[in-house]
C-alpha cells in the first residue's frame, strides 16, 4: 500500500519522516512532498497511486479523486472538512478522518489575544506611542464583569468557556443541541446576541451554519458589543458584518477567517470596515499544535489499517 502526504504538515521534513516510519514500518510505501501546490495537476500526480492521502485544508474534489483507482482513506490534517468533496468519498466507499482536537488550545489562545486586543485597543494604542501619542482616547475596559457569549460548544468553544469564566465573565453558551458545562449558561442564540459584551463563533460550516450570523442577527446585539469569528469565514455574511461596522451596529470585531484561503483580496469588504482586526488563518496554527496534528495522523492511519478506523467523519 501506498501512503501519499501531499504537503508539509508543519513539522521537519525529518521528524514527518522519522514518525511515519515510526507508525508504519513496512505497512507502507510512504512518500511526502515537501512542498504544497493547489492545482488539480499537481494533485493528481501526487495522488494517482496512492491508497492513502493525507492533506490540510485545500480542496480535494471528484476532479482528483477520480483519477486515483486505489484511494482507500483521506486523512484529513485539519479539523473541517468542508474542502472535501464528502458525497464522492461516500460513493466510492473512502473513509475520510480529521484530526480533530489537535488545535483546541492554539484556537481558544487566539481568540483572547483578539479579545483583549480590541477591549483595550492594542493595535491603536501601538500606532500611537510610535507617533509620539497618549492613552487619549484609548482607555478600553476589562474583561471581569462582562457577559461573553459562545456559540457552538464543542471542544474549542468549551475551552473558550473556560478561560472566560477564568476571567471573570458571566458565559452564555448557544448550542445546537443543549450542552451542561460549569458556569455556562444555556441561552437561545437571539439572547445571547441580544445580552452578549462580547460573541464567539465556534461553528463547523455545513449548509445550516452559511451566513448564520447575517444583518438580523448582527442587529441583535448591544452597539457596544465585539464579534470574534475563528471558525469558518462562510458562517459569517462578511458584507453585513462590515456594514454592521461601518454603521456603528457593533463596536467591533476580530477575524481569523474568511471565504478563501488567505491570501485575500486586498480589496474584501472586511479589509476596509473599521474597527476590525485581521488574522491570515493563524488560529489553529501553533508549534504544539502541528506536533499534536502529526501524531493524530500517523494514529488515524493505523487505526484505519487495524479495522478500527477513528476521527470518521460520517
């Protein structure tokens, strides 16, 4: 059999190496690509004989998987899967795995240094003392006292409740189905937007999930509230989260993701709304968080070859 890792994985190309020979042996011929190329071509070649691939989070569809007769398993470095086309893996009988988990902490760390950088405007406050300026003008508040709503606890969002209840925060918490976790306080979404200082996404992208915080929802919440999406940039309307900006619907927001891949546009709605903080997808990027991701992948694909595949998305 033949495994095909089509991309760094964030780690030395000899630790990669030195874990897979670790993991399989001589289960499997093992080949990986020190580089990452997108274009169907590319993929195709580096796919085409493979039993095994294993990818992050570009897009894998029919247009390559078709051309490798021995796909058995897409492994999945990445926690979302959205990039891979499910219904042709369902139809050819490929199991897909993801790695969830391997970035909890690295998410959760980002979403507070996003927090804290817009309640006590850091970016400003820098521009500011390079130009010879004050704290006039700048004074944010703390974090104690205020209500921090979360939408979507599943493990990053759980883990965002409890660095918030660390804080000081009254935690509200929306799920699809009803979740009891210490010191969160189950709500509906619309009160949640509705008494939130600060709101959280933590929501997979599914067809539900699109533009599930839209120009309604966005005029729900308090105009002195802040908006951090580190989810999916799709869950989001972006035009109605910078006219929400613009018009002073919310005091402000954070975003580590958005409809593509980075780079973006230099000309996307968002890039011009005020009072919002960019980030390229960096949130599940960490050095621990890479490490976590490798051996969660080795494991996947020996649990896969010993008929107890885990991490299967259904």
């Amino acid at each position: 059999m033949k495994l095909s890792i089509l991309e760094p994985l964030g780690i030395s190309m000899d630790a990669l190496r030195k874990q897979a020979d670790e993991a399989l042996g001589d289960k499997m011929e093992i080949v990986c690509y020190d580089d990452r190329k997108e274009d169907t071509e590319t993929l195709i070649e580096r796919s085409k004989d493979a039993d095994v691939v294993v990818l992050s989070n570009f897009k894998y569809g029919r247009e390559v998987m078709s051309h490798c007769p021995n796909l058995k398993m897409v492994c999945v470095a990445f926690t979302g899967v959205d990039h891979v086309d499910l219904d042709y893996c369902r139809e050819r009988g490929i199991t897909v795995c993801n790695c969830a988990g391997y970035s909890t902490v690295a998410v959760a760390d980002l979403v507070f240094g996003l927090v804290i950088s817009l309640v006590r405007n850091i970016p400003a406050c820098d521009k500011a003392v390079r130009k010879g300026g004050t704290k006039d003008g700048l004074v944010g508040f703390e974090l104690e006292g205020k209500t921090f709503g979360i939408i979507g606890l599943g493990a990053i969002g759980s883990r965002v409740a409890s660095i918030a209840n660390a804080f000081g925060c009254r935690v509200l918490g929306y799920n699809r189905s009803e979740k009891h976790i210490p010191g969160v306080t189950n709500v509906s979404l619309e009160e949640l937007l509705q008494k939130s200082d600060i709101v959280s996404i933590h929501v997979p992208q599914t067809p539900e999930t699109v533009k599930m915080i839209n120009a309604e929802r966005l005029s729900m919440m308090k105009k002195t509230a802040y908006f951090i999406n580190t989810a999916r940039g799709p869950v989001v309307d972006s035009h109605a989260l910078a006219d929400a900006l613009r018009n002073g619907v919310i005091a402000g927001a954070a975003v580590d993701v958005f409809e593509t891949e980075p780079p973006i546009y230099p000309g996307h709605v968002l890039l011009t709304a005020p009072n919002l903080i960019a980030t390229p997808h960096v949130a599940f990027a960490s050095t621990q968080a890479f490490e976590k991701r490798a051996v969660i992948v080795f494991d996947n694909i020996v649990k896969w070859l010993n008929g107890n595949p885990q991490n299967v998305i259904k």
